[in-house]
C-alpha cells in the first residue's frame, strides 16, 4: 500500500525506539512541521523574531497602568539588549528585529530599530478609528516586507513579539469584534490593572465596541487595531504565502493572529501557538481559533517571550523525529518497549 505523506509522518513516529506515542504532543508537533515542509525530514533553519513596537491614542483614556513613555524607553532597552526577549532570544540562538511601528519618538536613526513608522502612534478610538485604512494597509505591508526579509535570509521559522502600552485594549477589541465573544470575557488587567482600572478600561472599551459598526476584515483591524498589531497581521500572512513555520505569542500578537485568521483561515495549517498566558481573554482567544498552546506559565509579557520559550521545545519535536533510531536500525525488537 502505498501512504500518503502523513502517513509516512506517523509511521515514521510509531516506529522510533519508544511506545507508539510516548512523545505526547512533540509527535503532534513533528507531524505538523512535517506537513508544513511537505517532508519526513523536517527542518527548522534559522529562527527569527520580529517585535513590533507602537504607542496607542487609546491610551489616554486610563486604560493601562502604565504610562506611554513606557513604549519607547522599552525600544530603547530592547536596543541595549536589557528586555526578556533578549535574554531568551540570545539563549535560544534567535535573531531579534526591533521594529518602530509606530512610536511616538524619534529614534533618529538609532542602530537597531527598523524605522517603519506610520504614525506617532494610533488614533484615540473613543473619538475616531485607530487607523485609516490607508494607515493600516502601510502597516500590513511592513509586516509583510519585514517576513520577506528575513526569509530571504533562509529563515523557515518565525514568530512575532509586540511592545505597546495600551494595546491589550485593541486586542480585546479586536477579539470580540472578530468573534462576536462578548466584551466582558475579553477584557483583562494589562499590565496590572487594580478592580477601579479594569472597571473603568471595560467602560471605555464598551463605549468604543459601540460607537462603530463596521463588518469587514480589513475595516475591524483599521478601527479597533494598532500599528503593531497591524504589522503583525500582515507578516502572518506572508509567512503563511512562504510556507513558514510560524509561531504565535500571547493575548495581543495572537489578535493579529485572529486579524489574519479573518482574512486566510488557512494561516491556521503553519501555526504553532507557543503558550496560554495570564491576560483573560487568551483562553477564549485560543478556544475561538480552535487550538491548543504549547505552554502554560502565566506568561502576560509579551515581546515574543512565548515565542522563544516554545521554540527550543519545537526545534526538539523536530530533532526526534530525524535523529532518534528505528527500531530496525537499533536491532531493538518493537515488543520489548
């Protein structure tokens, strides 16, 4: 009988020197990058992060417990290599992109920092959408240049961090407006929101839900959106055109997941989700795209730190997979194990 490519993935786990499926979800992993390469000998070569970074208007409202300078003294610290990512990304062998998307500062050329700017920051959406349509098209370019950049460097592996003070507020947005989840159930703390904060963020973000009725894809993300989340959206997609292995974060880089999702359900076939984090809202962002993540740490950072972490567990599935004997090149008898 003559098997189709997943069957030869699943044969090829069955019959490693283990019990039929004693890697748990590593065999699950292997056969998705498997089908993803279209091989039994799947590869991961170069793996990239790219972290987009971009201020909010939205922000001004008191959504976040932090204040907007924040955005732009991260970028700076990310250049000096100080932020969790880069500690994981060194760790792990990644190459970290650092991406103005949108903040409100000038970096004035400042090595380290892709200057993709589209705008100092998004609109305040409580008075007008975040982005023209324009503005969000520039931005899903970028995101797509940028994927195209580093594929072009040989990168088959690639994931997405995001830097924003205020942006888990267009990411609940963007969660409930996509998948039509009540708002409540989208809306978390951020950073550390106290009860009187959520309160108040969930006041103003339902007051935002309200004031548009928009239905396409493309005008959800201009509306509710940020630059980052954007950019994010169209680097998925071109991921996606260049059969990339693609590897998803937490809350608000996962809407940008949702965004494309709406726009090519089939980005779901390249995607491994790296972890469930904290932020409320993640579980029924995962549950509405119908996946499951890698993780479980509590995780509500952001920068790719999922990414990273995930990666080294992926890269592992795909090791197995090539370097562990057969049971017939090991003389080992399948009814002994």
């Amino acid at each position: 009988m003559i098997m189709n490519l997943e069957q030869r993935l699943r044969h090829k786990l069955a019959t490693r020197t283990k019990p039929v499926g004693s890697l748990g979800r590593l065999e699950d992993i292997a056969l998705r990058i498997g089908l993803i390469q279209q091989s039994t000998v799947p590869e991961l070569h170069n793996p990239a992060i790219i972290l987009f970074a971009a201020d909010h208007g939205i922000a001004c409202e008191g959504v976040s417990s932090c204040p907007r300078e924040i955005t732009h003294q991260m970028v700076l610290n990310f250049v000096a290599g100080g932020g969790g990512i880069n500690v994981l990304a060194r760790q792990h062998g990644i190459r970290l992109s650092v991406v103005d998307a949108g903040v409100d500062f000038d970096f004035e050329g400042l090595s380290g920092v892709v200057d993709a700017k589209v705008a100092r920051g998004s609109n305040n959406m409580l008075y007008e959408p975040a982005m023209t349509i324009e503005q969000c098209e520039r931005a899903m370019e970028w995101g797509r240049q940028m994927v195209e950049t580093e594929f072009e460097r040989g990168c088959n592996v690639i994931g997405f961090g995001e830097m924003g003070i205020g942006n888990s507020s267009p990411a609940a947005l963007l969660l409930h407006k996509y998948s039509g989840i009540a708002l409540e159930d989208c809306v978390g703390r951020g950073a550390g929101l106290s009860d009187s904060g959520l309160e108040r963020k969930y006041s103003v973000l339902k007051s935002v839900a309200r004031r548009y009725d928009v239905r396409e894809p493309l005008q959800i993300l201009a509306t509710f959106g940020g630059l980052e989340i954007a950019m994010i959206c169209g680097g998925v997609l071109q991921a996606r055109r260049r059969n990339m292995v693609i590897i998803a974060d937490g809350f608000i880089a996962t809407s940008g997941f949702v965004a494309a999702h709406s726009m090519e359900p089939d980005i779901l076939d390249n995607t491994l989700f790296s972890h469930l984090s904290h932020e409320k809202g993640h579980r029924a962002m995962l549950d509405y795209l119908g996946v499951e993540a890698i993780l479980q740490l509590d995780l509500r950072l952001g920068e790719g730190t999922g990414v990273a972490l995930a990666y080294p567990i992926i890269r592992s599935a795909t090791l197995l997979i090539n370097q562990m004997a057969s049971f017939e090149s090991a003389a080992v008898a399948e009814t002994a194990i």
